[in-house]
C-alpha cells in the first residue's frame, strides 16, 4: 500500500519537516514537508539521502557486548534482554559503590533529552550534559548575560532584513534549509549580505561585500564598528535611551578602538569598516549582525558574541522587523506546551555537576546544558569525585570533544561505557555495549516544540517499520530504568503513548497532525511592542553593562588582546575547521551516498605559504599539533588567509565496520586543544597551532 508519511528528517540535529513516501512498506521518496513555508518541499543532501542512510547495512543491527579489548572491534551479538540486563546490573553496582553522580549521560539535544534528563535525575545523578557547550555555549551565555535569555529563545527574521552581516556563519554550506531559502529569498528581493571569513567559501561568493579577515580578530572588528557608529551618532538613538544598560561605558570603551588601529588588526580597510556602519545604519532596524552559529572558536568567545548582539542592538534590530526576535511559546496564545517527563518530582539532588556548572568554579554556562569538555578532565583528576559509567546517546563524546587522545586515557578509567546510536561511530566502537536506535525513519519521536514568531508543533512520525533489531531511545531508557527500580517515572509503553501522554492539555491530539504534519498554535506572527520589552534581566534592560558578569567577577568590557601568534610563524598555522554541505559532523560519512560525493577531507593552506614549504596541491602532509598529529591531503589555493589552514570536521574514522569511512581523510579533534573560554563555556576549537610538514 502507498502512503505519505509527514515527519521530521534527522540527518542532522536541524529537523527539517518532511514527507516520506512509502511504497510497500519501504521509503520510496523523501521530500521536504509543501505544506511548511521556507521549506516548499526542498531538502538539503544530507537530507536527501535519508534512504540511503537508511539501507545501509555497516551500521549495528542488533545489541551488542564487547568481547576484546576496548576499540577492538570485538563483539558479540546479544538480545536485548541480554544487553539491558548487562548495563542494568553495572549500572547498579556502580550506583551503589559511588552514588548516581558516578554515571553521566552525554547526548546531542534532540526531542527525547527530556527522557533521558528524566533517567539521571531519577538516578539521582546531576550529570546530563548536551552538545550545546561544544556548539555554542558562550553564545548562550552571551545572551543570558544581555537579555535575560539564552540563545535558544532567540530567533532572525531573514525574511524581512535588509542588510545581514555573517561573521564565519557559512550559511549556504552549513545548512538550515529553512534559513537557506528564506534569505535567498530576501536577497532576491534587494537585502544585502556582508560575509566575514578568513576562509572564501560558498556563502562568501554569494555575499555583497566580502571580507579577509585575519583569523581570530572579529572582536576588534565590532569594536572599531562600534567606534563608528558612536562617533558618527549613527545608532538608533531611541531604542539606545530606552533599552540599553550601560551605553556610556561602551562610548567611552570603544574610543580608542579606531577602524585605522582594527585595519592592522583585522586586515580590512578603515574606510571599508566606516562604509559598513554607515551603510547599515541607514536600512536599521531591519538589519542582522548574525550571532550563531558555532561559536566555540576562542578562549574570549563570550566577548566577541557579546559584540556581535550590542551591535544589534545599537541598530535597534532586537525584536524588530528584519532583525532579531525572541521566540514566542504556546502562552503568547494562550496555549499549553508539550508535556516532559522532567516535570515529575525527583529526588533531591545535591552534589555539583562534574564540571562544576552552576558553582563558583564556573558560574556562568547553562547548567541545563553543562560543559562537556570538562569531561576528560573531570574523569583523569576524579574532581569533584570518580564518574565510572558513561552513556553516549546520539553524540560521539571521542570525535566531538577536542584531544582525541586525552579523551581515550579519560575513556579507560571508566567502568562502563554504553552508546545508544545507529551508527559504528568512534564512540560507539570504542564502548562496552552498544545499544542500537532505530533510525529516524523507523520511529515515531517525542514531539517537536517550536517557539517561534508563530508557536507550533511537529511530529517525527515512523514512515516504516524497523530494519533491524533496534528500538526506539525512549524505550531503551525505560526498560533499562525498569531494571533499575526507577521504572515508574516512564508512564507508557509504546512511543504512541508516550506523545499521547506529551499532548495530554495542550487541546491537540494525535490526529490533528495528521494533515499537514504540524499543529499551530495560532494564525499570526506575534512581534512585541518596541515600547514594552521584557528583558529578564536585573535592570530590565539591554546589559551591556552585565550585572550576571560582574557579580561573578568577570569584567563586561575587558580591554582587547590580540591573539596570540605561533611560536615559529613561518611553519605554523592557526588550525580553524568547519562544515561542509555534504556532511553532518561525524555522522554521515558512511552514507554510501555522501561518502560518494566526499569521501575525505583535505587541508586548505594558503598558496605563498605551501610554496615556501615545498608544498603542491594534492600532497600528502603531515599535520601537528601539541597534543596530536595525522595525514592529509593539501588543497593549495590563494582562498584562505595565509595565518589559518582549514579542514572539515568529521573525518578519519576509527570504526573498522563503517569501511567506507574507516580511515579516511583525518580528525580535526586529534589535534585541536582541548582548551575553553572560561566565562561562557564553549570549547576554544581555534586556539590550536599546527606544524604541516609533506611527507
Ligand atoms: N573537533 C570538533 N568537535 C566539534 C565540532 C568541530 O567542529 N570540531 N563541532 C561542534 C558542534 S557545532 C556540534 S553541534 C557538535 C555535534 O556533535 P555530535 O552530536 O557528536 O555530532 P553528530 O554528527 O551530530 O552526531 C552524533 C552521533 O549521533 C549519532 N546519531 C545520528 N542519528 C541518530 C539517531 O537517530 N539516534 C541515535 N541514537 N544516534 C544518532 C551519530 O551516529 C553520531 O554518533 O560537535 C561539536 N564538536
Ligand atoms: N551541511 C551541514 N550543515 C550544518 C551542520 C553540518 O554538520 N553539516 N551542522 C549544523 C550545526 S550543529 C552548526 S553549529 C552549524 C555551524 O554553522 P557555521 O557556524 O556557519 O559553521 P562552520 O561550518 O563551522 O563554519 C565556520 C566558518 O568560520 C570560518 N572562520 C574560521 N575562523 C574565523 C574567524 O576568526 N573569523 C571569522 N569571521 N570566521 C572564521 C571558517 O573558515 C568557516 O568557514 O551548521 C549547521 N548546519
Ligand atoms: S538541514 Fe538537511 S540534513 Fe538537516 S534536517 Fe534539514 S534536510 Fe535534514
Ligand atoms: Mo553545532
């Protein structure tokens, strides 16, 4: 029989809305959901290739327990009875011997983290942590520390801007579909794109303005703009007065941040710098300095963040037409969300987290998130005490943790390391049980909560049934919390009840996605009034000056340090890494499709620079670094700033049963750091020199 199925795709975390057409219980066709705007049907690659995904047979088809050594590649198949039972029983005995903060739990956010927060607190454990650190976490902190909310209550209105700068935010590379298609829309119909990025790539060639810039120098950059548009008054002079905490620290602060002293800085021109803020000023507030993406590149990333939305909101483009909102939730609509299961009362737990979160020794990152590259250390030094069992649940803490190295000696003092994945991933190789998950295609999901200027839900709804002998994650939580006694804070069986339970209040149910996918919760975007903005913070205002900051100790403007520079500047570069269009991070380059269009990375490095080392294009080099090295392909090419070389993330697979990825192309995470920004949280993924050599 034939069928249209309305889901959600999972090919990488952004969840774009899909239809899935099925044939005779098999998926014939997947598109994007018609009936979603922005969407209109289309799919980025990875997307498109979610059967491909699917058909896949290097992937774990049943439980299965390590038989030899840990990375081995030893296993035995096990049912699940068998497998539950065996993490289960470790689980408990090591819960007994050093208490629930022993075992914590690291996963990609995703639509079942409610469940899976659920399983720790009821372990009595305060150690869940998300990607959100790795991604993001000083931009978070950032917008916490201005408006009283995190980032993920924050949106951009692309569809009206008029002028948007992009500082690294490669968006025509590293896709949201949505986004993609709602600026090229805008930029058909006249906004302008400035692209900063000492990389030229996709999103550079399709910009207006395009710029160099020297790696690791935007915050000097903001600050010369700012420098401008103070000087030249060309703020939007209202919203200032009425909005911003702190505006005369920042005239005086910026004073000496001239667009001549950042052209030696940053390598872009003074008389660019002053054209931009004129320029921009003149289509405010319809305007976007672009704050996300990944903003886990330096140890002072909350401070250039910070930068990028004081910007915004001297152009008076926070919660403005084309600029920057906060996103409204069923309660703007008089509506009710989505139940969690982290409503239910738990125990009460007292320890810290193991990385210290919400204590003194790091106040300010979101503790419903945490800081996953303290992981490591936390586990190596047993401070603030011993974490013995690790569970990896849709994200590869080997991969996605900087010094690969490092983490494996962390790796090896656990007792018990389990993932639940679809994949071989390295983390999943290198666990003691791996708990396979159907694939997204295979199950139906928690429900999809999005704020927005217009409040809605979604439903990843299983197209077909299951391949293999997997199960769905919030059933494996829950059988394995059956066996630990905490079995009674999962109420349902099957994932339909679970949703029903979820939907229980909110007016809808099941059926009411039927048609289209979606529910919404009302009929008109919802923007709110300029002249009433309820900022949560403690001055009710825009903080530049930031009260969270400085009752920590920190400063909110702490004056410029350029950053630091290679001992041997002729041999070493600044290693920046990113994505490509064809890749979701670590986890698609098995995908025969993908792996079919790209199947390793290569290292970009600057023309004058590998002629001087001797180096051609399609060389082998060796690349590294003080904690790592590896081999690569050169890509000689005059488009990168000759201070950085560039690769992918995701490469050079240790998993000997995803073949066609194993091996191939090398691991960014091998050689970078693992150094942070202390303030905000994020890992600094670009403070790590690297030597290249050809070999
Ligand atoms: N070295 C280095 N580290 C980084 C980055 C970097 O550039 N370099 N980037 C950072 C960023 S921005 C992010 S967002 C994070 C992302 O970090 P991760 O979340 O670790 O990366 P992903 O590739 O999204 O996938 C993680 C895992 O989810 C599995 N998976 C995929 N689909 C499913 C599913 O349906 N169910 C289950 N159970 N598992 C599934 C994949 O097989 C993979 O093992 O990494 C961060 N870490
Ligand atoms: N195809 C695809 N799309 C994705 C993802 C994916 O894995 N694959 N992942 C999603 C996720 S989780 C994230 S976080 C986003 C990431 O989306 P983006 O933030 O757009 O990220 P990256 O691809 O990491 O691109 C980083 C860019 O920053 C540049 N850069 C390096 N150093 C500097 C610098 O000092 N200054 C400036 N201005 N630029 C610099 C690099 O050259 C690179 O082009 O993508 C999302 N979309
Ligand atoms: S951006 Fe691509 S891979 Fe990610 S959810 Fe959307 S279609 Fe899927
Ligand atoms: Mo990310």
């Amino acid at each position: 029989m034939d069928k249209d199925v309305f889901s959600l795709c999972f090919m990488c975390s952004v969840r774009c809305p899909i239809k899935v057409g099925v044939k005779d219980g098999h998926v014939d066709w997947i598109q994007g959901n018609p009936h979603v705007a922005g969407i209109n049907g289309s799919l980025c690659p990875r997307g498109s290739a979610g059967k491909s995904m699917l058909l896949d047979d290097q992937r774990p088809q049943t439980p299965l327990i390590r038989v030899g050594d840990r990375g081995s590649g030893n296993w035995r198949k096990a049912t699940w009875d068998e497998a539950l039972d065996y993490v289960a029983s470790r689980l408990k005995e090591i819960r007994e011997t050093h208490g629930g903060q022993a075992i914590a739990l690291g996963e990609r956010a995703q639509l079942s983290t409610h469940v899976s927060k659920a399983f720790l607190k009821a372990l009595g454990s305060p150690n869940h942590f998300t990607h959100d650190a790795l991604c993001k976490g000083s931009m978070n902190t950032a917008c916490r520390s201005m408006f009283g909310y995190t980032d993920g209550q924050m949106g951009i209105n692309y569809a009206n801007t008029r002028h948007i700068v992009l500082y690294g935010r490669n968006i025509f590379e590293s896709i949201n579909v949505k986004e993609v298609n709602t600026l090229m829309d805008a930029l058909e119909k006249g906004a302008k794109l400035t692209y900063i990025d000492p990389r030229v790539n996709v999103t550079a060639g399709k910009a207006h303005r395009y710029w160099m810039i020297r790696p690791g120098t935007d915050l000097a950059l903001n600050y010369a703009l700012m420098n401008v548009i103070v000087k030249e008054r060309l703020y939007d002079a209202a919203y200032v007065d009425k909005w911003v905490h702190g505006f005369n620290v920042v005239q005086d602060f910026v004073k000496e941040y001239t667009p001549e002293w950042a052209e030696k800085e940053t390598g872009i021109p003074a008389g660019e710098i002053k054209a931009l803020a004129r320029e921009i000023s003149n289509v405010k507030p319809g305007v976007i300095f672009h704050y996300g993406y990944r903003c886990a590149s330096h140890r002072n990333e909350i401070y250039i963040r910070r930068s990028i939305l004081m910007l915004n909101a001297l152009m008076g483009s926070v919660e403005a037409k084309g600029g920057i909102f906060f996103k409204k939730g069923p309660g703007a609509e008089g509506g009710k969300p989505a139940r969690k299961l982290t409503e239910q009362v738990f125990p009460e737990i007292t320890v810290p987290r193991f990385d210290k979160v919400g204590t003194p020794d790091f106040p300010l990152p979101d503790p419903a998130h945490g800081v996953p590259q303290i992981l490591p250390y936390a586990i190596l030094n047993e401070d603030p005490y011993p974490i013995k069992a690790l569970i990896n649940y849709r994200l590869d803490t080997l991969m996605s943790i900087a010094d690969t190295n490092n983490t494996k000696r962390a790796l090896d003092k656990l007792d018990l390391i389990v993932s639940i994945d679809i994949n071989y991933s390295d983390i999943a190789w290198y666990s003691d049980v791996i708990l396979p998950e159907s694939t997204y295609l295979e199950r139906t999901d928690c429900i999809q909560q999005m704020n927005g200027l217009k409040p809605m839900m979604f439903l990843r709804e299983k197209a077909v049934e299951p391949r293999h002998d997997t199960l769905e994650g919030p059933i494996i939580l829950k059988r394995l919390g059956e066996r630990l006694g905490i079995g009674d804070y999962f109420p349902y069986e099957t994932m339909d009840e679970l949703v029903d339970w979820q939907l229980e209040g909110t007016g809808f149910t099941r059926a009411d996605f039927a048609e289209k996918g979606f529910v919404s919760y009302g009929k008109s975007q919802i923007f709110w009034d300029r002249n009433d903005l309820p900022f949560k913070t403690p001055s009710g205002k825009i903080e530049f000056k930031s009260s969270l900051l400085e009752d920590a100790g920190f400063p909110s403007f702490p004056p410029y340090e350029s950053p630091s520079v290679p001992a041997e500047p002729d041999k070493q570069f600044r290693l920046v890494v990113g994505r490509t269009a064809l890749h979701t991070h670590i986890s698609t380059q098995n995908v025969p499709y993908l792996n079919e269009l790209m199947s390793e990375n290569v290292l970009w490095i600057n023309k004058e620079k590998a002629s001087d080392l001797k180096i051609q294009d399609g060389t082998m080099v060796e690349v590294a670094s003080s904690c790592g090295k590896g081999r690569i392909e050169a890509f000689v090419t005059d488009l990168i700033h000759p201070e950085a070389v560039f690769m992918a993330h995701g490469f050079g697979h240790e998993a000997k049963k995803a073949a066609r990825s194993y091996n191939r192309g090398l691991s960014d995470a091998v050689l970078q750091e693992n150094v942070y920004d202390k303030v905000g949280g994020s890992p600094a993924f670009h403070d790590t020199f690297v030597t290249v050599t050809p070999v």
